[in-house]
C-alpha cells in the first residue's frame, strides 16, 4: 500500500465507529489480504481497487459468557439472543461507515458477521478474523478464534471494505496475546483442536461441528463417528443420517430454522484465559 494516506479521514473513520458503539476499530492494509486463510475472499474482488479493510469488534457483555449453558432456553434466550444483536449492531455500524466514505466520494462496502458460506470450502466472503489480526487489532489464538487483549475469544467481527486512503495499522500483536497455555485444546469435548502445529493446522472442522452442532450434547457422545470425521465436502452431508439415529436432533434443527445460527458449544470462548478468565468445569456445557 502506498504510504500517502489521509491523516483526517482516519481519524474521522475511526471517531465515528468509536462513536457508534463500537468498542475497537483497526484498519488493515488490503493488499496483505490478498492470499487469505482457507481461500476465503479477496477484498479486491469485494472492492475494486481496494487500499484497505476497517476492522469493527464489539465485545460480549460478561454475564452473557457467563449464564448457565447447560439450560437451552437460557443458552437460547440469553448468548444466541445476545450473539444475534451484536451482529445486527456490527452490521448497522458497518453500514453507517462505508455510507460515511460514500459521501467522502470513496466507495466502501460492508461486510456483516454472520457470512454465507460456500459449504463445499466453508468459508465467506472475507475472512474476519485475518482482517482484525491484519488491523492490530490481537491474534489469532492457538484455539482459531480471534482473541483481543481485552475481551480474549469474547468479541464479534465486521468488516468494512473501502478504496479510501486511511491509515493502517500493524499486525504487531501476533504472538504476543494467545497464552498457549492449551486450555482450549484440554477442555475442547469433541476434540476438535490439536497441540501439534499452529493455526489453522490444528484445528479439525468436522470436529468441530460435532460439538458446535450440538451433537455431543444431544448424543452424549463426545467423540464423533468415523464417518463424520471423514465426510467430504464437510460432515454437513451427514447431518439428515444423524437426525434419523437420534431424533432429538431433529428438535435442534427445527430450533436453528426459528432463530438462526444457534452454535451449541462455546466452551473454547468460555475456557479462554486472555481477557477474562472463565469459570465453568469441564461437565458444563453438554
């Protein structure tokens, strides 16, 4: 990126956003998006002539992390709830700014948490987390998730994509925020994130999606099947083979049809130490 920006403009980006709500902003330079993690989008392909990414982050409030998360109607009613605001709230917020550099006579296009995915690759249009980290913003920890100094894992991410010559910051923070203390990998129950390797290495999506799914919880089992561990594109193909073995996941579904995303398992989010440090025992959350 070319080193001539406008001092003003960024100052004047980064008041609004701070002035609507959002709790930190940083700002990426473009073209080291150019090869993201996982083929996710180029932001030259989102804004042509892209010069850099704003990166939004609104924290989770405390008692959200904190409420009890083995009762479904509290998991449902009080961190689905909350996740679901603070998309909304990113993506209005999102929109203010990029309508805030139209105006400027920039082009600037929003990006909003909750990303449709291509779920052969399951990934989105952009990669938030490689944005923020990009941005100054923190790390991406040894658990995938992003994690600031302030709130660790506990934040949700949006984007703003411009051609406007702001200011960008540096991604000085990488490994300086993640503890590795493999607290996240202990406490993770489908055993979904590894100690070898780094990010993304080590980390297991089909796993995953066994505990985020909420299969370990309505199944009892922690430890998913074979076949879903090896299902091709994503164990996503398995899910109607497992509604019929257990029926209560059919349940489930009907629940994510009325409200959304509705990720079961947040256990990594919970454990992590940076931030906050959290109090659950290794039962809670089945």
């Amino acid at each position: 990126m070319s080193e001539e920006y406008d001092e003003k403009l960024t100052d004047e980006v980064i008041k609004l956003g701070l002035d609507l709500g959002i709790d930190k902003i940083g700002i990426a330079d473009a073209e080291r998006a150019e090869e993201p993690p996982h083929g996710h989008g180029d932001p030259q392909n989102i804004v042509r002539g892209a010069k850099v990414a704003i990166s939004l982050v609104m924290a989770y409030p405390d008692g959200t992390i904190d409420c009890d998360h083995t009762d479904d109607l509290i998991h449902g009613g009080v961190y689905v709830h909350t996740q679901n605001a603070l998309y909304q709230e990113l993506s209005r917020i999102a929109l203010h700014i990029a309508k805030f550099l139209e105006k400027k006579g920039y082009n600037a296009t929003p990006i909003a948490p909750e990303l449709p995915r291509d779920e052969k690759r399951f990934v989105g249009a952009i990669s938030h987390r490689f944005i923020a980290q990009l941005a100054g913003l923190g790390e991406i920890g040894h658990s995938n998730l992003f994690l600031t100094k302030e709130w660790g894992p506990r934040v949700a991410l949006a984007t703003v994509v411009t051609n406007a010559p702001l200011k960008t910051g540096e991604p000085d923070l990488i490994d300086r925020v993640c503890l590795k203390c493999y607290e996240c990998v202990e406490r993770c129950p489908s055993g979904a994130i590894s100690r070898d390797n780094y990010p993304p290495y080590n980390f297991n999506l089909n796993k995953c999606f066994w505990g985020i799914q909420g299969w370990v919880r309505l199944t009892k089992v922690e430890a998913p099947p074979k076949d879903w561990v090896e299902a091709r594109p994503t164990a996503l193909i398995m899910v109607p083979k497992y509604e019929q073995k257990y029926p209560q996941i059919k349940e489930y579904q009907e629940w994510i049809e009325r409200m959304g995303d509705f990720p079961y398992c947040s256990i990594c989010m919970q454990v992590c130490k940076v931030g906050k440090k959290a109090k659950i025992k290794k039962e809670d959350n089945r």
